[in-house]
C-alpha cells in the first residue's frame, strides 16, 4: 500500500452531492494518450495555447458521469487510506454503478490478501459475522487501518450480494521479494503473479526507486528487490483481478485501492489492461498536487469527514506468547486514571478472552466515548480486574 497520499446519493449525512457539493470533472479530452498540457512552466515565453484552465462553473455531479463509467468493465477508485471522506465517496460510485450493472457488479479490495478469499465469500453469504470475517481475513495484522472507514462499503456489498474479490498478494510474499527479489520466489509463491512482470515504464520505476532512495545507506540491490516488491504489489493484485474477469465473464468490477497504485495509471491499471486486452477508468480521490489528463480520467473533490469518536483506553499494545502486554500507557488516557501499568498483560475484557492485540480492537470497533469496561489484568503473578472509562481521541489529548 503506498503512503504517498459516500451512501446513499439522497440521505442527508452521507451525501457528498446534496450537503457537500460533491463534485467531479473531467480531467481527460478524448484519450488517455494525449499529452497534458503543463499547468506551470520555467519558460517565460511560454504561448497562452499552452496555459490550462478549468472551467469551475461547469463541473458535473457524479450522476451525469455514471453514464460514461457505466461502460467501462473495470473502473479504478483511488483513496487515502484513513480518510473517511475518500471510503464514502467510493461507495457512492459503488452504488451508482450498481444501478447500471446490478448482478453483473463485484468489488476489488486491495485491503484484503488473497488466501483470505473464502471469508469474504462466506460473509456475503450471510455465513459468518462482521467480526468473524475480520478476525479470519486478519484485518487489524494485515490492514490495521480502522474498519469503520470501510464498513459502510462493506455492509453495502453484503446487503446487496455484490461478491467483494481479495487482491492484494500475502504480506509474507512482499516481505520475501524484498529479500531476495522475485527471482527468488519458489514456483508455489510465484503463482500470486502473472508470467510477465512489466519494468517498461521509467516514470513508474523512478517515481519508485526516488521513494526508496529518501533512505540512507541505499544500494543498488537493495533498491532492485525495493522496486521488485513493488511491482509485484501492482502486478499480483492486476493478476488477481484478471483471474476473478476471466473466469466470471459477465462481470464488471470497481477497484478500490490507495491512490499510489492508481494514478498515472502506472501501478494496477494498465498492468490489469494488458492482462485482460480491456480499457479501465481511473477515477481519483482528492490528490494534492498539480493536474494533468495522464493521472486518470475523473477527479472527486469533497470536504474532510471524520468518524465519529472512539472510546479509547489509552494504551499501545504488543502481542507476546503469554497475551497482549501493554507496552505504554499514555499521559492524559483512561488507563492511567484506571491504574493500568505498562507491563500488564490484558487477559480478559467485559468477559471476553483476550488472546490478541486484534481481539481488543475488534472488542472496541464500536464503543464510544465514556463508556465503562471491566479489564482482567495479569501482573507478576498476580490477577487485577480494573474499570475503566473510555475516552475519546480529543479527551485524551486535552
């Protein structure tokens, strides 16, 4: 995932268009192809043929472009990862495009590793829980980002069976490649990627390779097996989407991925055209940086929102072979106040058995702020039950 940087269309809080003014525009002519003109430029005798302009009375709505996606099989949705805003507009385009596409509609999710596809099928089927298909795809180890940011994509694919098809490949895989580059990989690893790992695009292996050359102490070995993990991320998770395409040829499917993999469509698009001889739509999610027609073909723009707030106890975790140690209590946090130390060991909380750091944030995916709950603690050799009350973010830091 890289770092570099919704639903209903008529309800009133989740509504980017009606409330917020959730805009798009086009950021192609006609072809992807055609060279964008610089929006800023050193020379001083630049012609004015050559200076951009946006016409900002004339931006569409997202139901005036849906239309022109709806024609696409496969249509890219680029996000920030903990931004709310981004997961909520992509939804929106989910549920549009639902409209047109109806059985025909699935979902890519770069945030889930492919040998977790079974759970995903299984919560679709109305077989298992949220919480039991968070525990099994290993949400909080492998994305770690807050499910609430997502959760109302997902409840939405679930209400509506639109099957939800895992992309990315396993963490275990990238953190090899990194080790011994691709050539490395044994010939049950090397399945997660295609036969041809494409390294044609110099702007896509220097904007990587500048990535990686922000560190000291860099080498060029070290950078080839950075760039390979990297491609590999890209290429795995196209390979994935084009094996769901190929072997389901009525569907059609919305990508949702960080913006990094999208834009220019350097990373997973035109890696997945190739595979799969198609054309895909690029549309990205409030970019910070200068516009040009070759990072994609539709720009959302929309305020920042929030989540609403979480009780918190105020506390790092590490998992050990004994259980979840708290590794730090913080300053102004509940824990403190509760008599919590760094160095206990969470055993048991509100009841539940505590075996994992993911199991007490699954236990907190939905407790709010002043909330009370009864913690069982080992410390030394000696059990404490304590009660704490559960702030939120701004309450700990004030």
């Amino acid at each position: 995932m890289y770092r570099f940087f919704p639903t209903d269309l008529t309800t009133r809080v989740r509504t980017l268009v009606t409330i917020f003014s959730f805009v798009t525009l086009t950021l192609t002519g006609c072809s992807l192809n055609t060279p964008a003109p610089s929006l800023s430029t050193t020379n001083s005798n630049t012609s004015s043929n050559s200076i951009s302009a946006l016409n900002l009375n004339a931006l569409q709505s997202l139901p005036s472009i849906t239309p022109d996606l709806s024609k696409y099989r496969i249509v890219f949705v680029g996000e920030r990862h903990d931004q709310y805003a981004d997961h909520l507009n992509q939804l929106s385009i989910i549920k549009e495009l639902f409209k047109h596409w109806k059985k025909n509609t699935t979902i890519g999710l770069e945030m889930i590793q492919q040998p977790f596809q079974g759970y995903l099928d299984r919560y679709i089927a109305g077989d298992i829980s949220e919480r039991e298909m968070l525990r099994g795809v290993e949400w909080y180890e492998r994305w770690r980002y807050d499910f609430r940011l997502y959760r109302p994509i997902f409840s939405y694919a679930k209400a509506n069976k639109i099957p939800l098809v895992a992309l990315n490949i396993p963490k275990e895989l990238t953190r090899k490649i990194t080790k011994v580059g691709i050539e490395g990989l044994n010939s049950k690893e090397r399945q997660y990627l295609p036969p041809l790992i494409d390294k044609s695009n110099p702007a896509y292996i220097k904007r990587i390779t500048d990535v990686f050359g922000t560190h000291t102490r860099t080498s060029s070995k070290g950078i080839a097996k950075f760039l390979d993990a990297q491609l590999a991320w890209d290429e795995g998770m196209a390979f994935s989407a084009s094996n769901y395409l190929q072997k389901n040829p009525a569907s059609r499917m919305i990508i949702l991925a960080g913006a990094g993999h999208v834009i220019n469509r350097s990373g997973i698009p035109n890696r997945l055209d190739r595979q799969l001889y198609s054309n895909s739509a690029v549309v990205l999610n409030n970019i910070n940086e200068p516009l040009s027609p070759k990072q994609g073909d539709y720009l959302l723009f929309s305020p920042e929102l929030n989540l609403p707030p979480q009780g918190l106890m105020g506390i790092s975790m590490g998992d050990s072979k004994k259980g979840v140690l708290v590794k730090a209590v913080m300053p102004h946090g509940s824990a403190l106040k509760a008599g919590i130390l760094k160095g206990d060991m969470i055993i048991e909380i509100d009841g539940q058995k505590i075996k994992h750091s993911s199991d007490v944030k699954l236990w907190g995916l939905d407790k709010k702020p002043n909330t009370i709950a009864t913690i069982k603690l080992r410390r030394n050799d000696k059990v404490l039950i304590k009660n704490i009350e559960l702030k939120s973010r701004h309450q700990t830091t004030n």
